[in-house]
C-alpha cells in the first residue's frame, strides 16, 4: 500500500492507500501487498477463497491548521498532559471539568458537531534530543556527547513513550451537505465551481491515470475562510491549552495505527522541500489481513526489506456502571493509561449535541421506558427493579439538562492493543477485559468481523458506518472530563514558546515518572526567566547526594563552570575515584589528598584518566593560608565587605558577645575604611583613573579592625582611660582569640590573599573534618559549631563571587556570551539557618538569572528555603528556586515542612505520606510548571553507581574496579541485572525502572 503527498503552488493534498486482503486465516491465505488501483478482485488458494481490497483513503489537503477529508473540514489540537498525582479534590474536579468548559462552547448552535479524541503513544526519538542536547552544550567533552547518545540509546531500548492526547473537531463541509459542524447550516464557507477542477490537458491526464489520483484545487479564498473557522475553534477551546495539530503530527497520527507495535519510522517531514504540480512524497507502505479477531499489520524495512509483523485489535466498551461516581483511582482514560501494564490506545468518536435536541432525545428515551413501564402494569405484569431503575435515571437526566440548559453528547469509546504475536495480544485483550471488569465495572466487547471498520476509524477525519450502534452512549458532556483523559506522569524540562521565540530545551535524563522519562537541565530555569536556584532536600541515606553528585558530572561535563562547597567530601571523592580509579582505595591515597600531590612527580598515584583529572581542582580550604576567607578578599567591593565582615563576626562571636563589642568593632572599621578611601582619593588626585586607584590600593583586612581595636584598648590603658578599657579590653580579647581559632583563623592574615581564580570545569572546596551543626536552630549551636557555620557562610560567599565572572568567547561557536555556571552547597542548612546566610542565598538566586549561574542547595531541612521562598513572594517576586527534589523524610512534622517547598499545603495529606514512604533514589519533583510527581532517580551507568556512592559500606566494592576512560566502554545497570557477573565484587545490582 502507498500513502502518498501530493503538494503543489495551491494544491496541497492527500492521497492514501492502502491494501487488505480478508483471508480465511489459514497459512499462506489472504495476504497481500502491492501498489493501489481502485477496485477490488477476488483470488483462490488451496481451495479456498479470499477477497482483495485496494483502498484509497481521501485526504486531500494539510496545513498547520486544518485538513479535508473527503468533503469534510477538520481541525486538530494537540492537548498538553496534565500530572494529576497529588492533586487534591477540588483540584481534581477542576482537571474534570476542564473538558467539559471547553466542549460546551462549541456546542452552542444548532448542529451536532462531531468530534474524535485519541490517547496514542509516540516513542520517544531519543537520538535527536541527545543530538540536541549535544548541540547546545557551552563546551562538551567528547565523553560527554557519548555519555547524552548512550542515554539515548537506553531510553529506546526500554522502549520509552510520550503520551500524546489529540482532540479533532469537525468544522463543516464544503460541499454543504447538511451534516454536522460549528457554523450554522448554509453559513460554510463555499466555492461554486467546487473543490475539483479536473485534469489540465493531456500531460495531466497522463499524470492522473499514472498515478490513479486526479489534480484538485482548493480555492485559496475558500481556504482561508476555513482556517479562519478553525481558528475560531482553538480560541473558543483555548481553556484546554491545546496547541494546533500540525500536518508532520497528523501524518504520524494517520501512520500510527497501521504501525500496531511497531515504531513509526522518521520518515521526511511533509513540506521539507518546494512543491509542484504533481510531486508527491512516499509516507507510507502498509498491507494488511483482516482477521476475525484482529488485524495482521505488515510494514516492511527499507533498507533490508524484512518483513515486520504487528496484531492488533479493538475492544469496545459494550456496558458501563448504571451509576458511577467521580473517582481519580477509576476514571477511565486515566486507569488504561497508568494502571495497565501494556499500552492501550484509546479512541473515542463522540458528537456533541446542542441543548433541544439533547433534551428531546433524552425525553424520547424516558417516554419509551414509560411506556414500557405502563404497558407491563396494564398486562397484570410487576415492572422489575431494572426497569424502574433506568425510568428513574432517565427521568433525572431530563431534569438535569431542564435545570442546567446543557447539550450532550453521544459517544463510543474504544481501546487498541497491540503486540508482536497472537498469543500476546490474546494475553493482554484477557487481561485488559479482566482489569476493567474489576476495577471499573466497565464490560469489554471485541466486535467481531469489524475490526478493519475499527481500525479506520482510528484515521483522522469522517469514520465508516460501523454496525455496532447498540454501544453507543447518549450522556452530558461532563463524562468525558471524568475520565480525566490528559491526566498523565509527565514531568521535567519543557520549552515553551513566548513571544514566537522557544525558551528551554530538554535535559539530561534524571530518572522516571511513571513510564515517562524526566528530564532535567539547570540552567533550563533561567533560559525560561525562572529562578536560579535548585533544591534537593532529604534526610541522609535517601538519595539525595547520588541526585547532586550525578548532575554535577553531567554539568560540569558539558561546559557549565562548576563550583562546589564541599565540606563532607563527597563530591572529592566522585571525581578523585573518576580520576584515579579504584586508587581511590590504597590507604596512602588519602594523606597524598590532603597534602595536593595527586598527580604529581611527588605522589605515587597518576590519573586513568588525565583528561578528566586536568579539568578537575580540589581545594582543602582547611589546610590553605590564612586569610583566604577575609570579607574584603571575597566580597564584589569595599562597602560590601564592610556588611560581610559584621556578619562574619556576629556569627564568630555570637549574637550576645557581638552586641558586647559591637561598637570598638564599628569604630575600627570606620578606622581602616576612612584610611583606605584616603588613599583612593590620594591616587586619584596623582592622576590614577578610579579603576586603577582601586588596583594599586590594598583593600581593607578584617586583621587590620582588629588591630585597631588592640590599639585603642592599649591607648586606653595608657592614657588611663578606664571607661574606655571597660568597653575595649573584651572586644581585644575575643578578636585576638578569634585570629587563632579553627575556622575563623581563615579570615584573618596580615596581607591575605584571594584563592585562585577558577578557570577549569570543576573547581571542589572541601572543608575537611567539618562538623555540621547538629540543631538547625542557630541559637542552640555551641562555640565550635558557630565557627564551622560561619566559615561555610563565607565559603559560599567565596564561591558566588567566584562564579561572577564577564563575557567569554564560546570555544564551540565563537560567540561571546556567558559561560553558563553552577554553585553546589552542600549541607545548605547550616547556611540558611541565619538570617544573614538566608540574604545571601536571595542575593546569589537573585542574581543567577542575570549572569547565567545556578545555586544548587541541597540539605536535610528545608524550613529556611521555604522562608526565603516565602520573603519573596511576600515582596511581590517570583519563586528563585525553580525546581525541587524532595527525598525521604523521616517524620511528618519534617514531611510537612517540605510539602510548601513543593508548591502544596503544609497539611496536605497524600504529600506527607508519600514522603515518609519514598524508597531510596524516589523523590517527590516539583518542576519549573510547578508540577508535582513522584520520580525514580535513575543513574543509568555502573560507573555513574560507583562514583555517586556515599555509603562507607559498599563505596570500596563499586570503587574497587577502574572506570572505562571512554563512557562508550560503560556498563549499563540493567545489563548488570540481565548478568550479575558483570557487577562489582560484593555489589548487589542497583533496580532500573521496569517500564
């Protein structure tokens, strides 16, 4: 069979054929394949007889808005996929209704409209988003090009799907038949001379009987009087969000039932080239056999020419519950999606009828069960309770379309299952009838002998007349929401179009929502004008860290400027273990660490991989020069620093004894600031511009305040100033105290020096033998554990003043721009838990956006993020942190104070269960659409395992083998499920999602 495009200057239409042959199912009988003709012939074999029919479907023209079929107009919408998962009821009776808003608007007038839903599921082409992903990466490494094609050729070997819900309207006929449509009869738009023209001469003629297809024109006037119809529709639907079915989806929405199980292959997009007269385009080849039961699908490869084999067939929905309550577990559409184990298409032609005539046929309907009911009585007969159940139900859907003045609509619903073998398929029709019979006391009729009309109808446009009108439903228009059709699992990164211009792309695959993959980038939050800041919270042992670990490879992989705050080490040892391999596990591998000499004609211990140990720098901020952390040293100016350093030392000295010395510490500032504007002014006047007078000065030093301090006190107990040294001698005492102590002596050095700036992909500070806190309440932290928490405030005003760097040159492309960028905080708490570290936070999410740098916060307590959160939407801003990952919480009382990080109230019942029963590696998303949804972290890769291990226990067993240099050379883990011997010594294979 041939599907052909025929597109040229106005003409633009298409012409569809395809072969069946209705055999009587003995081997060797009823197949064919071949080109179409018109007409139909009869053959025998073995005795036995089978039927032909070459057929040629009427699609006449395509565009991005519209499309004829036959004599009929229709247009198409694509409806987005909304996740329903902790939704509560109100919310849930808003995603029902939604449909119901939207359909009764177009069924406002005096004419049946018809109308065509379809739940299909289009494998994802993972290729081209890894391409794509390559493509727009800042700086890839190759292993990161081969890292995004190998998960692409995971996703696919799962078989991975979209769900794709599409929504078809009947806009009318251009002939002005009389049928359905939206526009008042006669009111169509309509062109005299008619749609066709005839051939134009001889060479036409040639063509047509060529080709079996005869040149039709479309009027362009009467084709934009229908696109104007058709846009009509999609603002009266606008409320369902829908996006205009465009011709490359309705070619594959025309490919894919006589693909059955079988993928789609990417055949050249309609429209790629210039069209003329009589060109056409090869869409598709299919044959066909129409069994009893089932439809025998043959496509065959172009390159190989093997023949490739799907069955599918049709079940109807033949009985429903009499009455039947609105139930997110039950509705309909939803449970074939979510709750079968195999996928099962859904179609569902369905007409909407205005108000009188719904009214009159429902009165129709409760006149005749009436009368039924009367004319037992008069016979001596008792009606029985069946009959008088549905006079009762009659009579209140009468009363209901009285009160609410509301159309209807008459529909039949049809699920399509798929598989590679009859046994298979009769396996799942089982199994699909049993679980609708159970669980929705739904009953399922495979029609007999009707299969093929079945499998036309799932075509876009006019459906055959089908003999099965007896499982029609006559019903409001609102059943149609309650089976929530849209509901679905998808989540993650989702470009979206403002302003004609796409905002965002497709990420790196973090894991799975349901049977959909999810996607996540960092920087796609800002690319959308959202926030820059991403959370991971959850208490230890849930997964968190594998999560950050594993974007942090990927990131700082593809470019993106990398900085981690570091103090358990985790993220050193991720990259020392991809560096250095299984070394990781000598015993003299750590001290080398700690002294810098990795690497080096001092150490023992050399890279396998150089590469990657060459764009990679640890600092053990611990062990470095004094004075490393001095706020003058780390802030953007001198003013700030004058902030910085009061809040340093207020968090140092503690609130009670800061306010103690508070006022020597001002005055030593004000000191050693006025000195150091002095010499500004001084250098300016000698002729410096401001820029270089802010050059050649040396900035202000916290040593230098407290050296004013033990001046003034000195001064005090010379001059014999009692008063003062009441005030001065506790302000020297503590600050002297403090340039000595751990932590703190990094603020303070004579002439401090800045850290190196960072230059390499990933640059890991790491706070060796730090001690986080053990309260999240600032006020119940002893001395050392304030020393430890400010130092890490500091740190990570170090790393965002670090990453604010200008304009680069794009090594890829060229171009200048900015280098996307990337702060990891780990054990954020610590620093959120202080007023001061929650404004720093606001600053550095704040400025993320502008300069193209994302803070990554990933903690045990999420109660201060949900403050700064809530500052800013109390400030009139928008949300900074624009995606969450909630791991397992412990307690309700911590469940409950993550669920307002989610987007859901702190009371919200199914949120804080589901987060005190998530697994290790599940979390709860809530993504940059504020969407919500439960989603299983997948790692992909053995060596990806081994390297974002945190558990003392197992980590020396996966690290005990050297990652391959090469990610082409990586092992998959479901390869390690399928082969356990492939695993590690001691390692028990990690799950992968079973979809």
């Amino acid at each position: 069979m041939f599907m052909l495009i025929l597109l040229g200057a106005a003409v633009a239409f298409f012409v569809v054929a395809m072969i069946m042959a209705a055999g009587s199912g003995k081997k060797g009988q009823g197949q064919s394949q071949g080109r179409s003709q018109n007409r139909s012939r009869s053959s025998s074999g073995n005795g036995q007889s089978a039927r032909r029919e070459d057929l040629r479907l009427p699609y006449r023209y395509a565009d991005d808005m519209l499309f004829v079929h036959g004599d009929s107009v229709w247009t198409g919408l694509v409806l987005p996929t909304a996740i329903d998962e902790y939704l509560n009821a109100s919310e849930l009776q808003a995603m029902a209704e939604g449909p119901a808003r939207g359909l009764l608007n177009l069924a406002r007038g005096d004419r049946n409209v018809e109308c065509h839903y379809r739940k299909v599921y289009q494998p994802i082409t993972a290729l081209t988003w890894a391409e794509d992903l390559n493509a727009i990466a800042w700086e890839p490494t190759d292993n990161y090009k081969a890292y995004n094609l190998r998960k692409a050729e995971y996703q696919e070997r799962i078989g991975a799907k979209r769900e794709r819900n599409i929504l078809l309207v009947k806009l009318g006929s251009i002939k002005r038949n009389g049928g359905t449509g939206v526009l008042a009869d006669g009111a169509e738009p309509f062109d005299e001379p008619g749609l066709l023209s005839g051939a134009r001469g001889a060479a036409d003629q040639a063509v047509s009987t060529a080709t079996g297809v005869a040149d039709e024109y479309l009027s362009p006037s009467v084709l934009a009087e229908w696109t104007q119809v058709a846009i009509e529709v999609h603002e009266s639907l606008e409320g369902l969000k829908g996006t205009p079915l465009t011709r490359e989806e309705l070619v594959w929405l025309i490919r894919k039932p006589l693909h059955g199980d079988l993928p789609v292959p990417p055949e050249p997009v309609l429209g790629s080239r210039a069209w003329g007269p009589d060109q056409f385009d090869l869409v598709v080849d299919f044959s066909g056999e129409n069994r009893k039961t089932h439809i025998v699908l043959h496509q065959y490869d172009e390159v190989t020419g093997e023949q490739q084999t799907s069955y599918t067939t049709t079940l109807v929905a033949a009985n429903w519950p009499a009455e039947t309550r609105f139930r997110q577990s039950t509705a309909w559409a939803r449970y074939a999606a979510q709750h079968v184990d195999f996928p099962v298409e859904i179609d569902m032609r369905f007409t909407l009828i205005p108000y009188l005539k719904f009214k009159g046929r429902a009165d129709k309907i409760r006149g005749n069960l009436v009368d039924e009911m009367n004319d037992m009585a008069n016979s001596g007969r008792t009606p029985d309770t069946k009959l008088a159940g549905q006079v009762t139900r009659a009579q209140e859907l009468v009363d209901d379309i009285e009160e609410h003045k509301m159309p209807g609509m008459e529909a039949q619903i049809r699920f399509t299952i798929s598989a590679s073998d009859v046994k298979e398929l009769e396996r799942r029709r089982r199994v699909l009838e049993m679980q609708f019979k159970q669980d929705l006391k739904v009953t399922l009729l495979r029609p007999t002998r009707q299969q093929w009309r079945l499998l036309q109808s799932q075509l876009p446009g006019d459906a055959p007349k089908l003999p099965i009108a007896p499982y029609l439903r006559l019903q409001e228009v609102e059943q149609l929401g309650a089976g929530l059709p849209t509901a679905g699992t998808e989540l993650g990164d989702n470009p979206e179009q403002r302003s004609g211009k796409r905002l965002g792309w497709v990420g790196n695959l973090v894991g799975w929502a349901g049977k959909m993959p999810v996607h996540y980038s960092l920087h796609v939050g800002p690319a959308r004008n959202d926030g820059g800041g991403l959370a991971i919270v959850g208490a230890s042992g849930g997964g968190k860290s594998s999560l950050a670990l594993q974007k942090f490879y990927e990131e700082s992989e593809s470019g993106v400027r990398c900085l981690v705050i570091d103090p358990k080490t985790d993220f050193a040892q991720m990259c020392y273990y991809l560096a250095f391999g299984a070394q990781v596990n000598d015993p003299a591998f750590a001290s080398d660490a700690e002294q810098g000499l990795l690497g080096t004609e001092h150490s023992t211990f050399h890279p396998v991989n150089p590469e990657f140990w060459a764009e990679t720098e640890v600092v053990d901020l611990l062990k470095g020069q004094a004075g490393v952390l001095d706020p003058w040293v780390i802030a953007r100016d001198v003013p700030s620093g004058r902030l910085l350093a009061e809040s340093m030392l207020r968090g140092f000295l503690g609130d009670e004894d800061y306010q103690r010395v508070r006022l020597p510490v001002i005055e030593g500032m004000a000191t050693v600031i006025g000195r150091y504007n002095s010499a500004i002014r001084q250098a300016v006047d000698q002729g410096l511009t401001a820029r270089e007078a802010e050059q050649s000065v040396a900035r202000p030093t916290l040593w230098q305040v407290v050296d004013e301090v033990v001046a003034a006190y000195d001064h005090a107990v010379a001059t014999g100033d009692r008063e003062a040294m009441k005030d001065l001698k506790l302000a020297q005492m503590l600050l002297t105290e403090l340039r000595t102590l751990p932590y703190a002596r990094l603020s303070f050095a004579e002439h401090p020096q800045p850290l190196s700036s960072m230059r390499k992909r990933r640059t890991v500070i790491t706070l060796r033998g730090f001690q986080s806190p053990a309260s999240s309440d600032p006020r119940h932290w002893n001395p050392a554990e304030r020393l430890a928490a400010t130092a890490l405030m500091a740190v990570v005003e170090l790393g965002s003043q670090m990453l604010d760097v200008g304009y680069e040159k794009n090594p890829v492309t060229g171009e200048v721009g900015l280098r996307p960028k990337a702060l990891f905080v780990d054990e954020a708490y610590v620093v959120t838990a202080t007023e001061s570290g929650r404004d720093l936070m606001r600053r550095a999410l704040k400025q993320g956006r502008s300069y193209l740098a994302v803070t990554v916060l990933i903690t045990q307590q999420a109660i201060d993020l949900v403050q700064i959160e809530d500052s800013e939407a109390r400030s009139g801003g928008a949300n900074q942190i624009h995606t969450v990952f909630a791991f397992k919480q412990k307690s309700a009382q911590e469940a409950s104070l993550v669920a307002p990080l989610l987007g859901r109230p702190e009371n919200d019942p199914k949120v804080i269960a589901a987060l005190q029963e998530l697994r290790t590696g599940v979390c709860l998303q809530r993504d940059a659409d504020k969407r919500v949804g439960t989603v299983a972290v997948d790692l992909v890769f053995q060596e990806i395992l081994a390297a974002t291990d945190t558990n003392g226990t197992t980590r020396p067993a996966r690290q005990g083998i050297n990652p391959p240099v090469s990610v082409w050379d990586w092992t998959f883990l479901q390869e390690v499920q399928e082969d356990p011997a492939r695993a590690a010594p001691q390692e028990r294979p990690a799950e992968t999602p079973a979809l």
